[in-house]
C-alpha cells in the first residue's frame, strides 16, 4: 500500500519551519521504517524545508511512501537557482545574516541532501520553480 | 556517563526532560552552527551550544539528538522549552562558556562524536 502526504511550506515563516519535517519522521515512525532510514529522510526534509522557508517564495512538500522506498518532493514558486552547480558546493549560501544568526546559512544543505539520499535530483534556472527529489530505498 | 553526572560536571539546571536524567550519553559535538551538526554529525550524541532558538531543538529532533545543553547561560524561550518537551528531549543550562564547558566533559572522559569526514 502507498502513503500520499503534503504539506504547504509557507516564505519566511520561522516559527513553522521544520512541522512538515517533523510530521513526516513521526508517520514514518509509526509505520516502522527502520531509525536510520528516517533519520536520512528527516535530516534531508528539514534542508529542503528549510530552504523553501529561506530562500523561496514558498512551496511544497510531497511524501511518497511505497513498500521499496520513500520519495520527498520539494517543489517552490519560485526565484529559481541561477547556477545550480555552484548552489551544490559546500560552503556556497546567500543566505542573508538573520538566518545565519539562527545558525543555517553554511551552504552545507543541498550537499548534505545528496548525500543522506540513494537518489537525489534537482532542477531549476532563474525565475522558475526549484524542484527537488530525495529518494531512500527501504 | 549519564545525563545526571553531567548535570553535576557542568554545574547545570535541567529544564526540560527531568525524568530522562539517567539516559546515556557517549559523544559529545559542540557548535553554534545548526547547518554543521545536520551535515556532520553521525552519532545519537550530547550537543553543546549557544544557538538558543525552536532550531537548535528541531535540529536534534531530526538528527535523534535527545539531550542538549545550552552554555554561556543562555536561556531558552517557553517555545524552546515546549518543543524539547514534546520530542523528549532534555534540556540543561550551564553558566560555563562553550570552551570550558567541552574541557569539563573532555577531562572527564567523554569523547568527541564521530563526524562525516571531508
Ligand atoms: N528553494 C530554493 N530557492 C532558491 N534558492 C535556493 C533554494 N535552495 C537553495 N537555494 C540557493 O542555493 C544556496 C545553497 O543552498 P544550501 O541549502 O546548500 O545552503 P544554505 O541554505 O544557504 O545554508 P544551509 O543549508 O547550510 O543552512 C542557497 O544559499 C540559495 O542561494
Ligand atoms: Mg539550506
């Protein structure tokens, strides 16, 4: 059997940053997925959740759960990545000083959502949405 | 060493998590910087910080961290404190600054956490 969820990321909302995430490690806990299976998606969750708070105008999380893997879909309106390649260097962050000072803003994220992941892609340009999909295999 | 001895080292005031004082903790990661501990840390470990904000408390919910101590007599806010509640998490203040605070721990024979190397 599949399991569907999603959960709207609102901009700029910090108080809430890090619910989606949250919910999405506690179904998987209920449904009995091994601990460091969930702990590649949650930590991969809360980058990219955090990334739509910090760097979007918003968006959306999409969870996929089958018997062979779990799928997070991170889907935003918008600004887009200029140069996606250099976004997914270690230490590259335009992340303003408010959120640095929250302690994020390392440029550690997209990195460490590749490599939590079996699968990991990413798409976006200038002006168009930033998608992204973590895929673990169970 | 458990949390309760640790307490003790640190000369620390638990706030939240009372009744998980006697967990284990085997590793300890100090840092002020969120974005580190979820790209670095590889054990369920004892973090040390002075970021004190609802972030630092998600940051160790996703990375199964369940004890936190917060240096440099920092105090958290209730919305802190609410969320480490809710996740189980168990929260000391220490006045002691970051630096003597690992010294204290480090003399005492807890080890630094296992990291993802680069
Ligand atoms: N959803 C997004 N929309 C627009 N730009 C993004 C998005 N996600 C990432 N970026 C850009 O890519 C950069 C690198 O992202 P990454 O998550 O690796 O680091 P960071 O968010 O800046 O810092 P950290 O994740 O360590 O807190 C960001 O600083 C930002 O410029
Ligand atoms: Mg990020």
């Amino acid at each position: 059997m599949n399991i569907k969820l999603s959960y709207d990321i609102a901009k700029s909302d910090f108080s809430k940053a890090g619910e989606a995430s949250s919910n999405i490690k506690k179904v998987l806990r209920q449904l009995g997925i091994p601990a460091d299976i969930i702990k590649r998606i949650a930590v991969s969750t809360y980058e990219a959740e955090m990334n739509i708070v910090i760097h979007s105008d918003g968006g959306r999380i999409d969870l996929l759960v089958t018997p062979e893997k779990i799928q997070v879909k991170a889907v935003d309106k918008g600004p887009g990545i200029k140069d996606v390649e250099l976004a997914m260097k270690e230490g590259f962050s335009t992340a303003p000083n408010e959120v640095r000072e929250m302690g994020f803003g390392a440029g550690m994220g997209l990195p460490n959502m590749k490599r939590c992941a079996d699968e990991f892609h990413i798409s976006s340009s200038l002006g168009n949405p930033t998608e992204i999909t973590i895929i673990v295999n169970i | 060493m458990n949390l309760r001895e640790i307490q003790k080292l640190l000369d620390a005031e638990v706030l939240s998590g009372e009744e998980y004082i006697d967990r284990e903790v085997k590793t300890v990661f100090a840092c002020d910087l969120m974005s580190d501990v979820l790209a670095f840390v590889e054990d369920k470990t004892l973090l040390l910080t002075g970021l004190v904000n609802p972030h630092t408390i998600r940051t160790a919910e996703m990375m199964d961290i369940n004890a936190i101590v917060f240096v440099r007599g920092k105090m958290p806010d209730k919305e802190t404190l609410n969320l480490a509640e809710e996740n189980g998490i168990v929260i000391l203040i220490t006045k002691y600054i970051l630096y003597t605070s690992c010294g204290i721990l480090y003399k005492n024979g807890l080890a630094g956490a296992e990291i993802v190397h680069k």
